[in-house]
C-alpha cells in the first residue's frame, strides 16, 4: 500500500498532508476512514507516542523520498520489536511496507525476512488474498535471490490458495506466471508450457490491460527458451499492443526492456529491432524507473554494443551496470559478469576459464538450468 491508496473520497492529498505533519488532528470521519483503508480497527489511533507502529507505518506509507528508507527501517524495527501484540493486520502492513523498504535498498535477505514473517501474518489472519499476496511477493524475492526451487513451491502455494477457492484476482495470476518461470528455469520445460498454454487460454483473442500484457510477456519468454523465436516475437507483439502507456507506464517500460532482451537471444539478432525498443524506452526509464530499471537498461545497452562490434562502449555501459549490483537479480548478475568477462576477453584480456566454469557451477548448484546452459555455451563460443 503507498500514500496514493490512502488518498479518495473524504482524504485528499493536502488534508492527509496537514494530518501528518500534526497541523490539523483527525477527525473521527478521517479516523474511521484511514483505519478502513489501512485495514486496521479504528482503536490502533489511540495512540498517540509518535514512536507507535500506527505512526511510523504512516509515515513509511507516505514517504516519497528514497533517502528516509534508512530512517524508516529503523522505526519499523524498533516499533515492530516493541509492540508485538499489537494488532495482526497493522503488523502485516508494517512487515508489508519493511520488506518494500528493504527491497528497494538492494537487501534481499533481509527482505526475505521481512516477507517470511509476512506469510506468516496473512495466514494467522486467514485471508485468502492477503495469503497469495504475501507468497507471490516472497516467491519474487526467493527467484532474485536464486533461491529457484524455493521460489517454485512458494509460487505453487499460493496459486494453490486461490485455484482452490476458484479466485480470478491478479496476484493468483502472477503466482501462475511466476511459477512458469522458475519451473522453465529448473528445466521443466514441459510443465511450464502446459502453465503457459492454460494461462494464455484463459485470455480472448483481443484481451487488453495489464494481467494480459504479463501473460503474454510470459508466454514470449518462454517460447525464446525453447527456441521458438518466431513465436516469441509474435507474442511479444501482442503483449506490446495489450497495454498502452497511459494505463501503466512503468509496465509498458517492462514490456519494452523484456522486449529488447529477447530480441537479442534470436538468431539472427535483429539489431534494428532491439535499438528501437532501448530507444523508446529510454524516456520512460528516466522518468518512472527505478535504480534496478537503469541498471538493466545499461546491461541491454552493452548488450547491444557489444553485438554491434563497439567494445568500449560495451564495456563502459557494464561498468555502469555493475553499480550497486545488490538491486539485481543473481540471474541477471550471472549474465552481466559473463558479458563483462566476454567484452575483456575480446578487448585482448588473458582467459580465465576458472572465474567462468564458477559461474556455471553456482547456477547448476541452484539448479538454474537455463542459465547454466547459457553459460557454457559462452564458455564454448570463447575456446572457439
């Protein structure tokens, strides 16, 4: 939940304002309406220490600058610590936004933690839709981490929650993308194909919006594993054309970064095609992107430099893709070390062929099967 969700009827923005800055105490209409949308009892108000959860879950909800995230993961620490009987629902909103902070730090053990103890309160509390929300966002963090196999049954319970209460929402959905994609990732290319072909199913010929734009983005990705590039990029078209940038901007960005990745694992490349998704996207990533958008926007970049034979761009634009790679995935960290390592190999550098076959080693040993193989055909390609 952000500050935007607390804002509507009866809350407007400069109201909400005055209330959190202490110019203007709450009425009991404004009481009972944030407690509806915190989904909190009314009676976690009454407090008034400004050190209490209620407070500084407020203030972490309404924070629009990064550089309060440090100060804002102490207080829900400490106040975490200090009041663990308060209610279940304000603890699974603190845990909520401390694993949100943490996660936008780079820290993902530690928003592990944070969304651990999150599937933990939405089950004591028994909501089906908090539970598969909690286990769609920890299976995310368990996939960045390389924790795949952790991420797949995580993935697989939750969508396991809502297909058994016959649940259509969008975060049972993203638990069936999710687990498409780990299970593609350990290899199971079958099952994953079966998940697809169900979730493609489930849309119209013309569906739209934001659920179909992912379901075909994911279908697209896994066609390029198999090797159907053909298919990859008609789907891929057809999840471009689902969304239009007024309706998500940050995904349209997603869609059109995905879309320059794949483009770039079909053979042949089709150069002209992945500069003009990396081109389009360019505005959107500075505007709305977050430090992990610019971090894979250079990684696309060099990826495309490189391709294109210039390998001091190519390396420059790696260089900057390396900084702060605690905000990457271990998937995406993996490729960018070996495209680094490729670039200085090809800049004239001596072959480590240690530092590679590690890289190799440490995806099978996650069983990231996928990425294993794309490791060792690089290591291939390079003794060639």
């Amino acid at each position: 939940m952000t500050r935007a969700d607390l804002i509507g009827p009866g809350m407007s923005p400069a109201y909400l304002s005055r209330l959190e800055s202490g110019a203007r105490p709450p009425t009991e209409r404004a009481v009972r309406l944030l407690a509806e949308r915190l989904q909190v009892p009314a009676s976690a108000f009454d407090v008034s220490d400004p050190s209490d959860l209620v407070d500084v879950l407020a203030a972490a909800m309404a924070a629009e600058s990064a550089s309060m995230s440090g100060e804002l993961e102490h207080r829900l620490e400490e106040a975490l610590e200090s009041e663990k009987e308060a209610d279940r629902a304000l603890r699974w909103q603190a845990y909520s936004q401390l694993a949100r902070i943490r996660g936008d730090g780079g820290d993902r053990p530690a928003e592990q933690q944070a969304l651990t103890e999150l599937v933990r309160l939405g089950d004591e509390l028994g909501y089906a839709q908090l539970r598969i929300h909690s286990r769609l966002r920890l299976a995310r963090c368990q996939r960045a981490l390389g924790a795949i196999e952790e991420a797949r049954v995580t993935a697989r319970a939750g969508l396991d929650i809502g297909e058994g209460l016959s649940l259509t929402d969008p975060d049972t959905l993203r638990c069936r993308l999710l687990l498409i994609s780990v299970t593609a990732e350990i290899g199971d290319l079958a099952e994953a194909g079966r998940l697809s072909t169900q979730a493609c199913a489930a849309l119209g010929e013309d569906a739209r919006g934001a659920t179909a734009a992912e379901t075909l983005w994911t279908a697209a990705t896994l066609s390029t594993r198999l090797g159907n590039h053909d298919q990859s990029a008609k789907l891929l078209h057809r999840a471009i054309g689902a969304l239009d940038s007024r309706e998500n901007l940050t995904l349209w960005m997603r869609l059109r970064l995905a879309g320059a990745d794949l483009v770039m694992q079909a053979e042949p490349v089709d150069v002209a095609q992945a500069r003009t998704y990396l081109e389009e996207v360019e505005p959107a990533v500075g505007l709305v992107g977050n430090r992990l958008h610019e971090q894979e926007h250079a990684f696309l970049e060099a990826r495309l430099a490189h391709l294109e034979g210039d390998l001091p761009t190519a390396a420059r634009l790696c260089a900057k893709a390396s900084q702060g790679l605690e905000h990457m995935s271990f998937r995406d960290r993996v490729r960018l070390e070996l495209l680094t390592e490729q670039i200085r190999l090809a800049q004239g550098g001596t072959r480590d062929d240690g530092k590679l076959r590690q890289l190799a080693l440490d995806a099978q040993h996650r069983g990231m099967l996928d990425l294993t193989t794309q490791i060792w055909r690089a290591i291939a390609e390079i003794r060639d």
